[in-house]
C-alpha cells in the first residue's frame, strides 16, 4: 500500500472505530431481540452485535440541497428502516417530503446470518424523519406479498391524498457457491429482490401513471454490472433489476413517469458488515479462493482501500442519499432508464 493511501485509510478506520466500539456495549440487549438463536459462535454474534449497534450509530441527520426540492410530494421507501433506505428516507425528508417507510421488520430467509431489522429501526427512521417537520407512515410488510403492497398503496392515498416517488431499495443476500446451493438459496433470493422489487412497482406504479407523473428509483448493484463469485443469486437478482428498471422506464415515459436505478459501490450497513462480506471481498481482491474465512473488519478495509479509485474501502449510507433526491426531484425530470453509480469510482472498472 502507498504511504498516501494508507493515511487516508487509517483516518477512516480510526474515526470508523470510535463509533463501533462506542455503540457495542449498548446494543448487546437489542441484538438478543432480534438475531435469537441464528449465531452460536462468539466471534460471529459480536459481528452482529456490531453490525446491529451499527444500526443504532447510523443517525445521519439528512440535508436539504434547495428550497423545498421535494416539497409537497410522498415518497413510498421499502427496506426503510436501516442502511441505505434510511438514509434516503432522512434526506428525502429534509427536502420536504413525506415518508411512508416499509420494511419487513424480521428475518427475511429461513436463515439469514447478518443482523435481522427490528420494529426498533423502522421507529428510529420515524422519528429522524419527524426531526425535519415531515410525516412519517410506518408500514410493517413483505415486498413478496401483492396483496399486502396493493392495500398499502390503497391506504396511502387515503392518508395522504396521492403517491409521487416510489424507491424498491428492499433486499437481501446469501453467500455460497452455485453448485452448493439449496434450491431456496437460489429461488428465495431470486423472489426477494427481483420479485420484490418487480412487485413494488406492480403496486405503486399505476398510482403514479393515473396522475401522469412521478418517480421510480430502484436499487441495483455494481454486482449487477459484473459476476460475483459466491453471491450468483444476488448479482443475478441485480441485473434483473436493471433490466426491469429500463423495461420499465420504457413503458412508463409517455405517463412522465421516470424509472431509474442508484448504483450503490460497498456501502457499510448491517447487509454487509459481517465477516462473510469481508472474507468475500478479500477473496476478490486477492484472487483467491481461500480467503481469510473470519477476517476483522479491519483486515477487510485495509485490503480494499487501495482498488477504489477514491481510496476509501466502503461507502457510507448517506453517501447514496443525494443521488436519490436529485433523481426523485423536478430537476431530474429528463433522466429516465438510466443507471446512477454512486461508488466511490468503484465502477469506472466497469464497461457500463
Ligand atoms: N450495502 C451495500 O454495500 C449495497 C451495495 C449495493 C447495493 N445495495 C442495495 O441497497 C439496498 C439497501 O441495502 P442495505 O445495505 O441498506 O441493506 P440493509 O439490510 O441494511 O437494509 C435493507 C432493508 O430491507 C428490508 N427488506 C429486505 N427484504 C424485505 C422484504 N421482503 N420486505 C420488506 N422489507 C425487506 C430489510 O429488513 C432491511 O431493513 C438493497 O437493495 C441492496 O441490495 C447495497
């Protein structure tokens, strides 16, 4: 590693420490409510532990760009309660919107080895958007249940009137080869994220379309641009969400209603903080197929920094919220089927 490299990713990891260990010790109560009887080993519950107390840290405060950029619309969000969905559901709020934030609220997959959201986390998004004046809607749901997502759509025009921005940001991932899948391994993260997300506008979309105007953002990946060793199911749910997105986009401009997708590079967030993520990451990096299976978070950071062009080794929440408002907003009402990367230049490497 450069000797420049290596102080920028020191500075990170230093300030990234402070408020992991800092929010450990008051999460362990919480973490017994919502991950019960999924880790054994001490190792990995303190992985949940911090991925959970990491929850907790993820308080970003939101910021509005103009005046009133959002102002007067609604905005469904799924998978608000934590990570990227929060961080989306603040800033949006900052810019004058009001929030109907859904989420599963419980384990996703007959197992899921990452921190499970809580009721908790849905009512912490509540009230950082409550901070900014807004309204917030909180609706406990599966994206995987039609029936449940058209009544949601049906209750939030009765409560609000009408529905401007929607955001399919709900997923979940799982790590093993292909060959070594179980058939839910393949199919149930197949439904989650594509289905889901597929669902999500199936729902809400003719709201929209019925008052001829609106938006639609969707949540890939840069691992639906590329393969992803050990991740088939998730990068293969991705690239189906890229082309439902322009399938969509497709479709939906002569109602002026725009479809696009935020690109997110490695955000830190419960879906990644865990020692699977790291020691898949290393393996990448290192073009192995033995990586470290129980790396610290650390080692991981380390290793990734140098291969992103912006030298951090992950993003943060916040950092994808921006492009999120901008595309929802007045202002992006030209751009539709369009991929937003938002990486850390992560993607440059890329061919699209
Ligand atoms: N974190 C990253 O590095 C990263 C990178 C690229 C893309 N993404 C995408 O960004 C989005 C948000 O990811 P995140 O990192 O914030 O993850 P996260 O796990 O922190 O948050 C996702 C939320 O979605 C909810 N959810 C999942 N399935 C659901 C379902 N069936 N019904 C309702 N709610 C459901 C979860 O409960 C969770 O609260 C996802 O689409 C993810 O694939 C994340």
């Amino acid at each position: 590693m450069q000797e420049h490299e290596g102080n920028i990713t020191r500075r990170r990891l230093l300030a990234k420490g402070g408020m992991i260990v800092g929010g450990m010790a008051a999460s362990s109560s919480l973490l017994g409510q919502s991950s019960s009887g999924q880790q054994s080993s001490g190792q990995q519950s303190s992985t949940l532990a911090s991925a959970q107390s990491l929850t907790n840290a993820q308080t970003w405060p939101g910021q509005a760009f103009g005046n009133g950029l959002l102002s007067g619309k609604v905005a469904v969000i799924t998978g608000a309660a934590r990570g990227i969905g929060r961080a989306i559901a603040v800033d949006m709020a900052a810019n004058g919107a009001d929030i109907v934030g859904l989420d599963i609220c419980s384990k996703i997959l007959p197992v899921q080895e990452y921190a499970v959201t809580t009721r908790q986390d849905l009512d912490q998004t509540g009230q950082l958007v409550q901070k900014h004046g807004r309204k917030f809607m909180p609706v406990v749901g599966d994206v995987r249940d039609m029936t449940f997502l058209r009544s949601t759509a049906d209750k939030v025009e009765q409560q609000f009137g009408h529905i401007d921005i929607v955001v399919a940001n709900a997923a979940t991932q799982l790590y093993k080869p292909l060959l070594e899948m179980e058939d839910w391994e393949w199919t149930d993260v197949i439904n989650n994220n594509l289905n889901g997300t597929a669902n999500t506008l199936r729902a809400f979309g003719p709201r929209l379309v019925k008052r001829g105007q609106g938006r639609i953002i969707v949540l890939a990946s840069m691992q639906g641009k590329h393969g992803s060793k050990n991740m088939a199911s998730y990068s293969a749910s991705k690239w189906g969400i890229i082309g439902l997105m322009k399938s969509a986009a497709l479709e939906l401009g002569k109602s002026k209603v725009t479809v696009n997708a935020l690109i997110p590079g490695l955000v830190d967030t419960p879906l990644t903080h865990n020692e699977s993520r790291w020691s898949t990451l290393i393996g990448e990096i290192e073009a192995t197929d033995n990586p470290p299976k129980n790396p610290t978070e650390q080692q991981a950071a380390q290793a990734r920094a140098p291969h992103v062009p912006l030298k951090v080794p992950w993003l943060k929440p916040e950092d994808l919220a921006p492009a999120a408002v901008f595309l929802a907003s007045d202002l992006a009402a030209m751009v539709t089927g369009a991929c937003y990367d938002v990486t850390g230049g992560d993607d440059a490497n890329n061919l699209s």
